[in-house]
C-alpha cells in the first residue's frame, strides 16, 4: 500500500527558505500526479502545489506562486516543496497528497496523504 511520509518543517524567520520532501513508500507513483496543501488549524485543507505524473507540469495558488516551487523525482519516488520568501501567513501543516486527477486543487479529489510536517514562520 501507498504511503506517504513528509519531512523538512521548521520554524524560519519571515524572508527565509524552507524545503519540504515528501517520500513515498510501498507502492508506485505511476500514474499518480501529485500535490502539497496546508491546513491551519479552524480552517479548511488549501491546495498549495501540484505536480503531473511527468513532472512536466506544474501548478500553484496565486498566494505562493514566484515563491514556491514543486519538484518530483519518480526514479526516488519523492516530491518536494521549495519555499522561499516565507511570509508568516504561509505558518500551517503541510500535507503532501496524491491523486489520480492531474492538476487537481480539490483535497477531496486526493486519495492518499502524508501525516503532516509543521511549518511556522515567525514575523
């Protein structure tokens, strides 16, 4: 079975950088495109990120877009999640997810998720 494991949360500084990886275990990705979405606490899961199967295409929300970048590598079965110029409104837990539906930025259209790896950005 498909499992999903993120790393590489902290706390940062408002302006710096972070890079989140999510590793997948048990399973393929074939087929799978991929995504990051965070979740503050009271609010609903926020599509972030997403990636194709191919990686060829990528999407972002216009609040990270120029600042964030998604990345995968099928060979190492991983994805990841570089983050610069973080603001204190991108603090919340990043979950990495995947779907069969590729370019997807509905949580509900995800099957499989990550447990989560916490980001905060002091001001």
């Amino acid at each position: 079975q498909l499992q999903l494991v993120e790393f590489g949360g902290g706390l940062v500084q408002a302006g710096g950088s972070l890079r989140l990886s999510c590793a997948a275990s048990g399973y393929t990705l074939s087929g799978y495109a991929m995504g990051w979405f965070r979740q503050s606490p009271g609010k609903e899961r926020e599509f972030v990120a997403g990636i194709n199967w191919s990686g060829g295409a990528t999407y972002y929300a216009d609040s990270v877009k120029g600042r964030f970048t998604i990345s995968r590598d099928n060979v190492r079965r991983t994805m990841s999640l570089q983050m610069n110029s973080l603001k204190p409104e991108d603090t919340a837990t990043y979950y990495c997810g995947t779907t069969h539906i590729s370019g997807s930025f509905r949580a509900a259209e995800y099957d499989r998720w990550g447990q989560g790896t916490q980001v905060t950005v002091s001001s």
